[in-house]
C-alpha cells in the first residue's frame, strides 16, 4: 500500500466513514474515485482491515502490514497480568491506544479497573513524550465527573500502560435516548460535563477531543470524560509539539475550525466541541451532515458553513427529543455562540457557558440573548412574578380572569388570549404556594376555589373550552388541598365541556387522568380504571403521567411486582432533576407505596431515604416537600421495628408542622396518624389513642365524615381502642360507624369495605362473637371486596370464615341464617394453616 502525498485528506475521509454502514462506505468510494482514484484505494483497504475496529477511531497513518499486526497482537492480549490485574474484554480502541477492562486478582480488594495500553507505532520519543503527558494530566485532575487515574506504567516489552478508574456506562447521547430524558434531565447532564472541561482548563489543560463517545454515563445519571490522550497542555513550560499527533487522532464530526486550519488551540477548541455535543443532545442529530463529503467537503462544512440553530434541526425530525419550541430563542442563541467560527467570538470559558445555563434555568437574562431592555424586561417579570403574596395574587388574578370573561362587549379572540393570560399567572401562582399549608388555610383556598367554580358555571355553555381549561387548573388546586369530593365533580363536568370543544388531546387526557386519580383517592377503583382506559384510547400519553397511573391501579389490584417493574426503569434518572420536580418526586413515591404494599419496607425505607437526599440537595429542611417524604418514611421504620427511631422522627415532624402549618393541617393529621400507629406499636397505647383521636378530628374538619383519609383514620383509632379491654364498647361502636359511613360512601361491593369488615369480624372473633362475625363475613359485598383484595387477604377472609363456621355450627345449630352461612362456608375452599 503506498501512502498519498495527501495524509490529511485521508486521515479526514477514514475518520469520517469509519461508522457508515458498508453500503454507504462503497458509495462514498465510488464516488471519491472518479475524482481522486489513488486516494479512494488507499481508504478502501484500510476500511476492509477495520472491518474489525467498526465503531472506533483507529490512526490512519499505519500502514497496511502494521495495521494488520496490530489486531492480530492485540487479540492476544485478552487474560494477560498487568501488575495485580488479568486484562479482560477490549472495550475500544483509539487511535493512539487500546483499553481493556480488567479485575483485580491479589485478592486484597475486589476491584475492577480499565487498562490503555499505547500502540507500539508510537512508542518513539514523542510517543512517550506523549504518554507522559497524559499521566501528568490524568493525575492533576481530581473531579467527580473526570475518570481518575489509578497507576501507569512501561511493561517490560515497552509498551506503556494507564490504570484507570472503570466507568460502567454508556455515551451520552445513548443514555439520554434510552431514557428518553427531557429538557431539564439533558441539560443537568451537559452541566457536569461542562463542569469536568471546566476543570481541566483550570489546570491549562484542553481536551481536544471531546465526544459523545468520550463521555460516558452510568446507572446513576453520573458522568465522567475519558480519553485525556491528545490533550494539550497551556502551561509556559511545556511546549513540545502536540499539534501533529492531535491532528491525525481527532474527530472530525466533533473538530473546531481551528484544528482543521491549524489555528492556535485555545480552551475556545473545547467549547466549541461543547457547543456541538449540546446541539445533538438537543435536537436529536449531529450539527454537520458529513455523510458522503470529501475531505475538502468536510472542512468547507467545518470551516465556512454557518450551522443552523438547534430548534430548526429538532422541528425537521418527526419525533424530536425535545420539542424545538423549548430550544427558540435563549437555548438556540447559546449553542449557535458556542458554534461561531472565530474562536474570540464564542464564550471565552467554560464557566461563563455553565453560568449562561443556569440563567436559562432560573429564567434570568442570558449574555447571548442580547441586551435590548425588553429582553431583559420580560424576564424579569417572569423570574419575579412568584414572590407575590399567595392571596393577593390569587384572588386578583381569578377575578381579573373572570372580568375578562364575561366583557361580552369585548371581541371573543381577544377575550380568550386574556383569559388565557389569566390563567397561566393562576397555575404560576399556586404552583409557588406551599401546598400543605394551603391545607392548612382550608377556609381561605377553599372558599377562593368555590368562588371560582360558581363563575365557572357561566361558561360552560358559552365557552366549553376555556370552561376545560379553568376546571383542570381548579382541580390541580383541589388535589394538592386533599379536596377528592370536588375535583370529581368539577372534573366530571370538564369532560363534558371538552367533548363540546376542540381542544388539544393531551388537554382531555390530562381530564381524565386527574379523574382517575381523584377517584383512587376516594377508593372507586372501577371508575379510575375505565377513565384510564378512556384516556389511553385517544393515543400515547405523555410520562410520568401514563406510568404513575398504571403503577397506581396495579397496587390497588396487588399487583404490586408489576408496578414495580414498570417504575424502576424509570428510577435511574430522576436525581438528574430538579428537587422540586413534581413528576420525579411522585415516581419514587409511587415505588415506595409498591415496595410498603409489597410487604418490602426495608427497600421502601431505602428509596425515601433517597428522594430525602435528593431533596437536601436544593431545598431547605422545612420545605413542604421534604416534611411530607419524612412523615412518609416514619412508616416504614415502625413496620421494621425501629419504633423509637419512628416516634422520635413522628414527634419531630408535628413539632415543626404545628408551628408552620396550624393544628388543623392535613400534614398533622397525617404525621398525628403515624405517630399513634407507631405509640400503638410500641404499646403505649393511651397516647396513641389521644394522637388518634386528634387526627380523626382533623380529617373530619378539612375533608369530610366520609373521606377514605378520615375512614382510615376511624379505622387505626378503632384497632387501637380494641387491644384496650376497658374500652371494648367504644372500639364496637367506632366501627360499627366506620361501617356505616364506608357503606354509603363507597358502595356495598367496594374492597376497602371489605377490608374493614374481615377486621371487624375479626375483632368479633376475638370478643366471642361468632355469630354476627360470620354473618358479616359471608355477605355478598364482603365477598365481591374481597376479591379485589390481595391474595393475604383473601386468605384471611377464608380462614376467619371458618372458624365462625366451625364456633357458630356447634354454638347455634338452629338459627336458619346461620345454618346457610355454615352452608356457604363449607362449599368455599378450605383455610389455610
């Protein structure tokens, strides 16, 4: 094989085609022979002798024969002892080294490891000049995001060697598709790796070549840069020449103008292959379409043309990553500074990016977005608008909503772009308020939100679509307040008023969810489970909401393993958002409910333990949302037995939510619930009862007589009152009205009745009342609840129905009501022991 005067050329042309798929590859030298056959042969054999190497980046430069050694030595290399290390699978190969994953086999430690072996092609001065200068740069970096060096070395046959932290992961760009992460999950990813170049060139170092492929992401959401090994060195004293070696390893598809020219190198070389990485990582598809181009095509490409923005790229794909109206404006101009093709023109560090994010983030005026004061202006208004006092603005804006409304003088277009304005200022303003302590001022929201509802009414005939809009908002409201009554009536009737109109599909679907929803909160399973049905026929659905909803109706049928399974996959990303990310929060809560229904609390302590850390990373230690993830976790440590742990952390709790939030919040009942279950626990049961009977009080006041939160509350207060012996005539008369009230609210059939029956019958049981136990046990509805119930309960059903048949049989043997509930009992299966 005899090399071209063109080594440039071919360097470009194999690093580009190196990926394409073999028909394109014959196409492309097909297309290079008519023009430049020399050329097109020497890249035709060395692509056939890198049929092996198909996905990485080999050098060019070898020769055909040496080329072809060196893959027949390094498969050799596989079970080989490096130090105390046995190499194992070759994980890639560059164009400067091959690293294999290795374990350790001292036995001191359990450890795994990746070992960069050099080629021997490069083992002449500068080569280990080379080598040498990736050891220092590995060993002054020490960041979370930059994979640490661990050793290095020169094997006895020569060959340096790197021993290196193994990362477990996958590129970037694959980990953001596998997951199908969002806007804000991309970005959090792209900040660390901004953070780790940031790093490097605060120790005058650039990377050089910086790729999807060098950055790696593992089952954490974790990133960590790889491949010091073409970096340069800034520092005055080193000034050997990286230059040419750096310019026959890069990649082209990630390359500066500069490297392509031979410009000076600057950290202006790193943000620009920053800049390219966040264009794929947002639009879905790499900046410049290098497929098919000559090498002077790919450096015109490179060098002259202007790339477009980010948001065109992502509105010419069918299913983009993210939705290009997310990329307009602040995001677009960011990547494109990033992208200028005079290196001065970009952002002249990489904090200087990274702070440009996290302006875009809080919604702060961005250095590229210009300076014009209505820019600025506009967000300003946005980023303040929250401060504004929660009633104040609310009430302002429902009736500034409503006066726009019912102006009939007004024309209608007009009309509805205010009320829309209205609108979205009502969500901003309530999604910044505290919820529990909106639970807390029951009267003032409660009365706000009634208010609303009835000028609401004047626009269901008029306005359907508007009317759908404003109920779903008022629902929100109505769910963060525990309000289940109302929200399945307002949204009954939003349903309707979206069938009269068009409005968007995601629109009905969000309906129809939040029905659901409020319908699980008041136990109507059936009636959640066909809304589900009703919003999965008007197509895909977007996440988490498709995913929680399942989840929820397959704990409610006690299929728990399924709902775990299904929420898992989605667990690996969510400490990638933000604190106060609502769909995050609610999908490590809805695995922790499976893991507690599941009987699991040691996992389910687990995952609160860590949506606790996650919180404590953004949010203070009396933010609601962190109130609520510990009174939570106070549940499963009583169910583990660490009953004082779950006391003390009860009491903490309603110490705090006393103060903040009033006597009289859902968050005391709810920690006042769990406090006296884990007292009960721990036999202390006269302040349990007194913690009971307090709860019981509140969840009568805020959400109703009849609400499953207060017939549960009924339900803790009656088993505690039963294991007192003094107190059997109070602990019959609690249940016989928690019967009652369950009956007429939730219907004979329903499984939470069920559930409260079989303990009742079991408490009967206990007092020597086989009669009406059996009774109770064999009504039909007892029997239909039961059945919706998990197989443990089922059991116990079966179990406690014979053995009132058994005591009843022998006790009662005339009694004909008796003798047919025997009857039934002896036809049912058999108990078991």
């Amino acid at each position: 094989m005899v090399m071209t005067d063109s080594f440039g050329q071919l360097q470009a042309l194999f690093a580009a085609y190196v990926d394409w798929d073999r028909a394109d590859q014959q196409a492309a030298l097909q297309a290079l022979a008519k023009t430049d056959p020399a050329l097109a042969n020497e890249l035709a054999e060395l692509l056939d002798l890198d049929l092996e190497l198909r996905g990485q980046t080999v050098a060019p430069g070898q020769g055909l024969a040496s080329l072809a050694a060196l893959i027949d030595a390094e498969h050799s290399l596989t079970g080989r002892i490096i130090q105390s290390f046995r190499l194992c699978e070759r994980l890639g190969q560059g164009g400067m080294g091959t690293v294999y994953r290795a374990e350790r086999i001292d036995g001191v430690v359990k450890q795994e490891v990746a070992v960069k072996l050099m080629h021997r092609e490069h083992m002449d001065a500068d080569g280990l000049r080379r080598f040498r200068m990736e050891c220092e740069t590995l060993s002054s970096l020490r960041h979370p995001n930059i994979a640490h060096l661990i050793d290095a070395c020169i094997l006895e046959d020569g060959i340096p060697c790197l021993i290196m932290e193994y990362v477990p992961g996958v590129p970037l760009t694959e980990f953001c598709a596998r997951h199908q992460l969002g806007l804000p999950e991309r970005l959090r990813l792209f900040a660390q790796v901004c953070a780790a170049v940031e790093e490097a060139h605060r120790n005058l170092i650039v990377h050089r070549d910086l790729k999807p492929s060098n950055i790696l992401v593992d089952d954490q959401g974790m990133v960590k840069l790889l491949d010091f090994g073409i970096a340069k060195s800034l520092s005055e004293h080193d000034r050997f020449e990286q230059t040419a070696t750096a310019l026959r390893f890069f990649s082209p598809q990630y390359a500066a103008p500069e490297q392509l020219t031979g410009d000076k190198i600057t950290v202006a070389c790193d943000i620009h292959a920053l800049g390219l990485i966040a264009f794929e990582l947002l639009s879905g598809e790499a900046a410049f379409q290098l497929q098919g181009l000559t090498a002077a095509g790919i450096e015109r490409q490179i060098v002259s043309v202007p790339v477009r923005a980010p948001s065109s790229a992502s509105s010419s794909r069918q299913a983009p990553p993210v939705s290009p109206k997310l990329l307009r404006d602040d995001l677009d101009n960011i990547v494109l500074k990033c992208l200028r093709k005079d290196p001065v023109e970009r952002y002249r560090s990489v904090q200087l990016l990274i702070d440009e994010l996290d302006h875009f983030e809080h919604g702060r005026p961005i250095q590229a977005g210009g300076g014009q004061w209505w820019y600025r202006t506009r967000k300003f208004v946005l980023r303040n608008r929250l401060p504004v006092a929660m009633t104040a603005l609310v009430c302002a804006v429902i009736a500034f909503a409503f006066i726009v409304l019912v102006r009939q003088n007004q024309a209608l277009e007009l009309q509805r772009d205010r009320s829309d304005q209205a609108l979205l200022l009502m969500k901003d303003a309530f999604a910044g308020a505290d919820p529990i302590r909106a639970a807390g001022a029951q009267t003032n929201a409660g009365a706000i939100l009634d208010a609303a509802r009835t000028k609401l009414d004047d626009l269901y005939d008029t306005q359907p679509d508007l009317y759908a809009n404003i109920a779903l908002t008022i629902a929100e409201i109505d769910s963060e307040l525990g309000r289940a009554n109302q929200m399945v009536d307002v949204l009954a009737r939003a349903r309707q008023a979206a069938r009269r109109s068009n409005v968007d599909t995601e629109l009905v679907q969000q309906i129809l969810i939040l029905h659901a929803d409020a319908n699980l909160d008041l136990a109507n399973v059936s009636d959640a489970k066909d809304l589900f049905d009703e919003a999965l026929r008007l197509g895909p659905m977007a996440e988490p909401m498709a995913t929680l909803m399942r989840a929820r109706l397959l704990n409610m049928q006690g299929d728990y393993d399924q709902a775990i399974a299904l929420l898992l996959p989605k667990i690996p990303t969510l400490g990638l958002r933000k604190p106060t990310d609502a769909g995050a929060r609610r999908t490590w809560m809805q695995l922790a409910e499976s893991y507690r229904l599941q009987g699991d609390n040691a996992r389910c302590l687990a995952v609160l333990d860590d949506v606790l850390s996650w919180q404590q990373q953004g949010l203070p230690a009396d933010h609601p949302l962190m109130l609520r993830t510990r009174i939570r976790r106070t549940v499963p440590l009583r169910k583990l037995g660490r009953l004082d742990e779950a006391i003390a952390e009860s009491e903490a709790i309603l110490e705090r939510v006393v103060v903040l939030y009033g006597e009289n919040g859902l968050a005391t009942a709810s920690t006042l619930t769990n406090l006296a279950n884990a007292l009960s626990a721990a036999g202390r049961n006269a302040e349990s009862l007194r913690a009971s009977e307090r709860a019981i009080r509140i969840w009568q006041s805020v959400q109703g007589a009849d609400h499953p939160n207060t017939l549960r509350a009924m339900f803790n207060f009656a088993l505690a009152l039963a294991q007192d012996s003094d107190r059997a005539a109070e602990a019959d008369a609690v249940f016989q009205e928690l019967l009652a009230l369950s009956e007429k609210r939730l219907g004979e059939n329903n499984e939470l009745l069920a559930y409260y029956r079989i303990f009742y019958a079991q408490y009967l049981l206990g007092r020597e009342r086989a009669g009406p136990a059996l009774l109770l046990l064999m009504r039909p509805g007892t029997r239909a609840g039961a059945a919706k119930l998990d197989a443990k309960e089922q059991q116990r059903l079966r179990n406690l129905s014979h053995a009132a048949a058994n005591a009843v049989c022998a006790e009662s043997p005339g009694n004909p009501d008796l003798v047919n509930a025997c009857r039934a009992v002896e036809e049912a299966p058999a108990p078991s022991h």
